[in-house]
C-alpha cells in the first residue's frame, strides 16, 4: 500500500569523501573528508581515513562520493575486509550504491568467542545517484569552480602534496554545497532527504502530496509489469542535413498531470466501458504505417513493427493504435483502476517552481520531477554484496571465504506498476504526436527528435522548444550518433554520443562507423573484483566494437532511409 507519510522530519548527519589517485598504478595520493562542523581534512593513507572517521562520532552518519560506488569505495571495501569490517552493500549493474559498513562485537562467553552485530554503522553512498551530473557540472551550479580544467591524467601523477590537496578540498567543497542544497530545496518543500534522488522525491510526494493510502497488488504489479515498455529511441535516416532537434519539455513530469491509475476497481475479459485508467491483455494489429505507434519485445530488445501480435497495453496506448487504424482483435483480460491525480499536483507545483527559480534550486526541481513515476516500478528484486558477516544465510552465494552474493526479494510499500506505465506510455504519445507532423524523421530518443521541419517553440510543460540547429547529423544505432551544427543562440557545437563506450571523441566515432574495436581502460567493479576474491581497486583492459550484424529496430535500405520491421520478419529473434 502507498501510505502517507506523517513521521517528524529530520535533518540528515552526512560528510563528503574523495580520494586522489595514479590512474593505472593505482597508488592513492590523498584521501580527503570535508563536513560543515569539522570543515575539511585529509590523509595519505586509507588505514588513516579509517581510523580518525570511521569513529564512534561519526556513527550512522552517511559519507557520501560521488561516483564513488564506481571508484572511491574500492579503495576502502579491501582495507575494511582485511580490518575485519562486515559490510552489506546494495548494487545496481556495476555499481555499489549503499553500503552499510559496521565493526562486529566480539565476546567470549563461557570460554566461546561469540561474533554479533554491533549497535551502530557508518554509510557510504554514491551520491549520482543523488545528483546525476558530473561533478564539474554541479560545481557550476553551486558557483564553484573545479580545478584540473583540462581534465589531463597526468595532473595526478605530477601535482605535489598541496596543489592536490587544494584541488581535492575544491571537490569536498562542491560536493558539499550540492547536498546541502538538495536537501534545502526538499525540505523547503516539505520532505526530506534520503540517500538517493528518487527516494528523495518518493518520500516528497508521500509526505505532501499524497492524499490518500491507494490499496496496491503484488498480483498486479506482476500482471501490468508486461505493459511497462522503455522510450522509444530509433534511427529513421542514417544522415542528415539542415535538419532541427527537438525537446518535450519535462516529458514525464507533463505525462505526470494527466490522471493516473489509482486503487484497482475491477477484471473483465472484455475493454468495458470505463472513463478510467485501464490495462488489457490483447491481440492487436498495427497496419502498414512508416511510424508504428505501439512498442512489442522481441529477444529483449524494444520494437515499434506493423502487423499483429499479443501483448499488454494501457489504454494511452491503444487509443494511439486505434487513431492511427489500428485494431484490438481480441481481448484476454482487462484490469480497470480509480483515478488519482496527486502526481499531477506533484508534477505542477514542482515545475512552476522550477520555471521561476535559478541556480542549484531549478536543478533539484528537475531532479525530483524526473525522478518520481520510475519508483512506482522498483523492482522488489535486489542484489546484495556481503563481506564479513556474522552470520551466514540459506541461500547466500559464496565467491570466496568471507564473501557472498544475494539476489533478495524485498517488499516495495510505494511499488504500483501501473502508474509507472501509463507515464511512459502517455509520454511515448506525446513524442508520437509530434514526430506525426513532421514531414521527415532522422532520429528519436526519449523526448526528443531529428526532423526537417521548423516548429514554433514552446516552453510550457509538454510543449517543444529547439534544441539544436543539425547542419550534418550521422546517426548509426540507438544512443549512438554525432551531430555537427548550433545552439539556439547560435554558437558552433558539436555532439558525439555512444552510449557504453567511455570518453568518446569524434576520431573514436569514426572508427565506431568502420566497426573497429575501441579500447580503453576502466576500474573494475565491484562485483568483478568479488568473483577473484580481491576488492583492491584495478583497472581493466576494454575492447568494444559496433556488430555489422546486429538487427536493427527498422530495416534499412542502402541509401540509408528505413522502413518499420514487420512482426513476422523478427518475432524469431
């Protein structure tokens, strides 16, 4: 059950960490701390970061790094193992983005040495899952500057002592000055912060905006997950010229202000006639149409095919089949809901301050606006890593002596899928219908898109403003392009994007084009260093390439135009 929150709020006890390092060797050069009681103060070894903060004062507190699940982290997991240190972390992918480290208390009774858990823990936290920004970024938001401008390696193999110090105190500063006004811009509003971003804005519109329990189901959450489809990003034309991009202004959070799916209110094994919010079962057919509205997964990839097939679908969607002469040709199972309408409560009042505001506030605003509807879906499946326990439990996977994984289920009080599920579908429509108007399509991702028509600029929620002017655009796969052209304001900018391949420049992006491999070195994660059963942080060689025979998300002709697949050509994928 979604329940309104009413406990007293509390103001959060967090510092910031960062730490110096020799890319490729590895060899730590300084670790730095920086909170407002003690202001900053650092060390040259971990053995010393642990010893003066990992104190009895500083119990429970949360250390936040940024980026640190990647990085930071692993250089103190293996110095707390060795240490004796249990630590239970949560993980998403690579990263490790809470770990709850605590000192056992060893007792010897009656002649027994009896290990248990202590009473008190320290925290450490990955705070992009908080700010998801680079540090550089969020630095000018809070007008601080970040040193190293150029970004070059060898700053941290050649700086002395107090450059590096003065330049890691600039990180604590910046890092710091962001929470602190994250949590001034969630408390402002009536929540307060949690250790993430989206749990942040969940506790926000539990504690404000949430009128009323809504009665939730694991039976349909585990139903209605089937009609959770991602955006929709697809290549239309492998090139462009003179070509506009496009942005939905707060795609989601506009989504958000229609009425959604509240408490379940009935099953039918027909569509009835119902005013409400409804998910069905069906089978469908999309005609012969250059842009197919309706996502189907195939081989666990998403695909926008004509033809016809079954699946689960809201009733956004299939008013946007229907509209674009498409049928329903059978129905299996219908669930209709309430309607609620606090996200759209939510959604106004956070985007009106945001319009009105400057500086860091107007970047929390978005942060919480576009955080919000994905936790309705947290999955209740989360994967931990244990080091050290006290105890150990049925079911926990040992990599090597003294360490474990565990895929465990928890309960997700605020999980309601169908919510989350008409906020994608209703902002799939909203880029549909304006990709609709265009005459000719490059490139969509999101909430935006490549076209050769000029629209007139909106910056109302849900409306579309120019993002940029595209002299030559090259679009390969999803997430993967460059485009060549201007801002609004006119100055020159050039895009390179390739999502999964790191540090990309426009002579990689070439390469990319000629599937080469590209290589390049990263930290190993976490759950990596687990398997060989040694957390001391180490780079890893990486060779990737672009597969000249993977299947695209439309056929595409040899002058570069496409065409939507039909179902029957990929449903055996």
């Amino acid at each position: 059950m979604i329940t309104k929150v009413t406990s007293p709020r509390v103001r959060r006890n967090y510092l910031v960490y960062d730490l110096e390092w020799v890319p490729g060797t590895m060899e730590l050069r300084l670790a730095g701390v920086y909170d407002k009681k003690h202001g900053y103060r650092c060390y040259t070894s971990i053995d010393m970061f642990i010893s003066n903060e990992l104190t009895y004062d500083n119990r429970g507190r949360w250390f936040y790094a940024h980026a640190g699940g990647l990085a930071d982290f692993h250089f103190v997991i293996q110095r707390l193992k060795d240490l004796g240190f249990s630590i239970k972390g949560t993980t998403s992918g690579s990263s490790a983005i809470i770990v709850k480290v605590f000192k056992p208390n060893v007792r010897i009774v009656d002649g027994v040495r009896i290990v248990e858990d202590s009473k008190f823990c320290w925290w450490f936290v990955d705070s992009y899952w908080l700010m998801r920004d680079s540090l550089r970024n969020i630095g000018k938001w809070v007008g601080i500057a970040k040193g190293n401008e150029d970004e070059s390696i060898e700053f941290y193999k050649t700086a002395d002592f107090y450059t590096l110090r003065d330049y890691n105190e600039q990180d604590c500063l910046i890092l710091y000055a962001g929470i602190q006004m994250f949590e001034e811009a969630v408390w402002s509003l009536g929540g307060q912060l949690m250790k993430t971003q989206a749990s942040s804005a969940m506790n926000l519109f539990r504690r404000r905006f949430l009128s009323r329990n809504v009665q939730t189901s694991l039976v349909v959450n585990e139903q209605t997950i089937a009609a959770l489809y991602a955006s929709r990003v697809e290549v239309f034309a492998t090139e462009c010229e003179d070509a506009f991009y496009y942005d939905v202004n707060s795609s989601f959070p506009f989504a958000m202000t229609y009425p959604q799916p509240g408490e379940l209110a009935g099953t039918y094994n027909t569509i009835p006639d119902w005013p409400g919010p409804y998910i069905a079962d069906v089978d469908i057919e999309v005609p012969e149409n250059y842009l197919p509205p309706l996502p189907v997964r195939v081989a666990g990839r998403l695909f926008f095919p004509v033809g016809s097939w079954r699946g689960w679908y809201s009733n956004v969607d299939l008013e946007v089949l229907l509209k674009s002469g498409g049928r329903i040709l059978k129905v299996h199972e219908c669930l209709t809901f309430h309607e609620t309408n606090d996200l759209a409560d939510y959604s106004r009042t956070l985007y009106e301050l945001r319009r009105k505001s400057e500086g860091f506030p107007k970047l929390a605003y978005k942060y919480l606006l576009n955080s919000l509807y994905g936790k309705f879906a947290e999955s209740s499946q989360k994967s931990e890593i244990i080091v050290n326990p006290t105890e150990i439990e049925p079911g926990w996977r040992m990599m090597i002596p003294g360490v474990f994984i565990h895929e465990k289920v928890v309960d997700i009080p605020h999980q309601h899928v169908p919510i989350a599920v008409h906020v994608t579908a209703i902002a799939r429509r909203t880029l549909y219908d304006f990709m609709g108007m265009s005459e000719k399509l490059h490139y969509c991702d999101t909430d935006g898109f490549s076209t050769e028509q000029r629209f007139r600029d909106g910056d109302g929620l849900g409306q579309i403003k120019l993002e940029k002017f595209i002299k030559k655009g090259r679009f390969v796969q999803a997430k993967v392009y460059h485009l060549d052209g201007a801002n609004p304001d006119g100055t020159p900018v050039q895009v390179v994007k390739a999502k999964g391949f790191s540090r990309m420049t426009l002579e990689k992006f070439e390469k990319l084009l000629n599937h080469e491999e590209i290589e390049y070195t990263r930290m190993a994660r976490i759950k990596e260093n687990a398997r060989i059963g040694n957390f001391a942080p180490r780079e890893v060689l990486v060779r990737k390439s672009i597969r000249e025979d993977a299947v695209g998300k439309r056929f595409f002709y040899p002058d570069g135009q496409s065409r939507p697949w039909h179902f029957d050509e990929i449903k055996e994928l």
